[in-house]
C-alpha cells in the first residue's frame, strides 16, 4: 500500500476520464438551469474511489427544498473556502442527498450550488470506522463491489437493508463546537510537505569537515537525527581551529536553507551575534552566548550563498556547502535550517484564527511576536484555519487536541 501513488492515497476522490459519456454525472443529471462547478462538469467523469480507498454510499438528511438534482461534498479550498470533489443525487421523495463511494478517514463539507456559490446545506463530517470488515479492501477486486448503504439518522448511520440496523463500526462525526472554550497554541498554519518530509530523512547522517591551512581535514560531526524545518542548533566537542568547514550530504543534495558556524570563542573582528533560534512556547527562551563567525561562502555546487542568505525561502541544493574564513577559528555549534516552505509562525507577520461553527468565525487576530501564537477563549471540539494577513498562500485547517495540531492532510487520523 505504501508504494502505490503518493497522491492518489491522500486524495479525497479519485477519477478517471473515459472515451463515453457516464450518463450518472451532473452533466447529464441536473436540471436545464441548474449550476454545476465547472470540476465536475464533465460528461466523461467515471468514480473510481472505490479502487484506492474504503468507501460507503452515505444518504444524508436534506431538510430544506432546493431546486437542483444534484448536491456537493466539497474539500477546503484557501482561494475559495471549497471546492466540489463529489456529487450527489437528491432524493426528493425521502428529502435525502445519496453519494456514493464516499471514502472513510476524509473530511468533507456538504453543499449546493447555486450562482457559482456553495451553500452549506449539512455540517462538515468525516467518516471513522473501528473496523473495515464489512467493506472490501482497495485494489482487492477488479469490479465494483456491491457498495455498504447507510443512512444517517439522528447522529448514526443506519443500514438501508431489510433490517435497519445501527451500524457499530462506522460512525459520522460532525465537525461543530461545543460549549467549552480553550486556550489553542500555534506554530503553524500549513503542515510539513510530505516531499519535504523524505528530504529530511536524507539529511540525517550528513557530515561537517573542517579543513586546515594545508588543506588536510576532519570529520567534526555527523547528524544523528532528521532536521526539523526550522532553525536548530547542534553541538559537538571540538577544539581545533579550521580555516574552512564545509558540509555534505553522502549520495544526495544537501538542500539546506540556513547554516551558521559557532563558537564561544571566535575573534571579535571576525563575528556577529547568531540568529536567534525560534522561541515555540513561554518557556523556551534562552540566552544567547555564541559567536557566529563571518566569512565567504565556498563556490561549491547550486545556489551556494543561499544557506547564508538570512532568508528560510531559499536553499542550496548542491553535493556540499561551506565557508571560508580569514583565519583559523573553533566551531563548537551549528544553527542549520533544511530546506522548506516557511510556513511556521513567522515574527512581525499579523495572523487570523477563524474556527468552524456553521461559517468561518473569527477568533481573533494577533502581531506574532515570538514563533508561536496563543488564541485565548476560543470554542473547542472543531475545526479551527489559521490566516497569514501578511505573507504567503499555504494555508489549511487543522484539528487540536491536548495541546497539539492535527492538520486535514492525514495527520488527524
């Protein structure tokens, strides 16, 4: 399951186009004057979600009259809040909303369209299961299986079989506040990239050399860990003077964005204060007693002045990085930052935290004055957005739970 294609495993939906027309699309199903989002508005569209993911057909409460055949799940879009990634067929006789090969673990936003706008018609939900016994796994059969049909009636999905029983091992859980509040802190408004996340892995093990005058060398440190994407700091026991240090990855690029050489005992003519390390909650400030040794980057690879740049949005990605400087001095500390997308809390940028309760709801907007930010009072048990008003795009909503983040990418599962 691992090795099959990264995307599709994290897609909520998965299509294919087809040479014929699939008469079940809303091409064909809705009303002459009815709006379709221009995604699904396709004649060709064939759902294959069934392939890659546990799926059910889930029938859904349709309280309201609408005049269209066909309603959306949608999935969280920055640019416009949602973006349609299913439909469904309106049952006007049992005032229900039937999609079929909706997947297990995916959250989803229910919606109509009308005018080019989404309108909530449902809470946001995602479906969990305790087991998977009665659906049959991906990929594990070539032709559509008969799909398990459940209707959702006061909280709890009902079997539309003879029986009509509660299913145990299934359960829809809507995304709604409750009547607690809580005190939410964030370092983050969009999680780790998951093609960042490999590179890491092949930093760890990366080696710092220093070179002597005579151009002999030793190997100073080797990284015992997977950097984070931020800046950290690493020490090692040395206490010889190198007039040139360099780093390296073994077999791959070094794709570091930030790198400082330091020491306590650096030449005063030589040194500035290091960049500071980021500060993520009250009690993590420390003071500074290193040197950061200035010096003239190596002409070693692609982009090589960006590690020493000061700038997290840009990196090296040649076989090795290093500096020279004008003469001998100890490192004892490394600050290095990998490559990555900077999309931490950032200090002077202005922020929003919006929260789910049938709309976006402001929480409140705030000047990060360290790494991290604390939204006080704010309703708990629901979905919460995080907004830089000031720099970037990446932007996704996120869960929190004892403390901690659980971004919609997968990670809340």
């Amino acid at each position: 399951m691992d090795d099959w294609e990264s995307e599709l495993q994290y897609s909520s939906k998965v299509y294919r186009r087809t040479y014929g027309a699939n008469r079940k699309t809303p091409y064909f199903t809705a009303r002459p004057d009815e709006s379709i989002p221009a995604e699904l508005a396709i004649p060709t569209l064939l759902d294959v979600t069934w392939r890659y993911h546990p799926t059910i057909t889930l029938r859904v409460p349709l309280d309201l009259f609408i005049d269209n055949n066909n309603v959306y799940l949608c999935t969280f879009n920055t640019k416009t809040e949602l973006t349609a990634v299913a439909w469904g067929k309106v049952d006007y006789k049992k005032r229900e909303a039937i999609f079929e090969q909706v997947p297990i673990n995916h959250l989803f936003f229910p919606a109509y369209y009308v005018d080019e706008e989404y309108i909530s018609f449902s809470t946001p939900f995602i479906l969990t299961a305790d087991s998977l016994a009665e659906i049959p796994e991906p990929f594990s059969d070539s032709k559509p299986y008969k799909p398990l049909d459940l209707r959702l009636k006061d909280g709890k999905l009902i079997s539309t079989s003879f029986w009509r029983q509660t299913n145990k091992h299934i359960h829809h859980k809507p995304i709604k506040p409750d009547m607690q509040k809580q005190d939410i802190l964030v370092t983050r408004k969009y999680p780790i990239k998951r093609h960042l996340s490999k590179i890491y892995e092949t930093i760890r093990g990366g080696i710092l050399i220093g070179y002597n005058e005579k151009k002999e060398s030793d190997t100073l440190y080797k990284l015992p860990v997977v950097p984070q994407p931020y800046l950290q700091e690493f020490e090692f026991c040395n206490k010889k003077k190198y007039r040139n240090y360099s780093f390296i990855v073994p077999g791959h690029a070094v794709n570091i964005a930030e790198m400082e050489f330091l020491g306590k005992d650096i030449p005063k003519e030589i040194s500035i204060s290091p960049t500071p390390l980021p500060i993520f909650s009250p009690c993590a400030f420390k003071k500074d007693t290193l040197k950061k040794a200035i010096g003239t980057p190596m002409q070693t690879g692609r982009e090589p002045y960006s590690p020493f740049d000061g700038n997290l949005e840009t990196y090296a990605g040649g076989s090795s990085i290093g500096m020279n400087f004008p003469k001998p001095i100890c490192v004892t500390h490394i600050r290095m930052a990998p490559r990555n997308a900077n999309n931490m809390i950032v200090k002077g940028n202005r922020y929003e935290l919006m929260y789910y309760d049938c709309s976006w709801k402001s929480a409140g907007k705030q000047v990060a004055k360290d790494n991290y930010l604390i939204f006080q009072d704010v309703p708990s048990n629901t979905l919460y957005w995080l907004k830089n008003l000031d720099h970037g795009k990446e932007e996704l909503p996120f869960f929190y739970s004892e403390g901690v983040q659980y971004f919609i990418d997968k990670s809340f599962l």
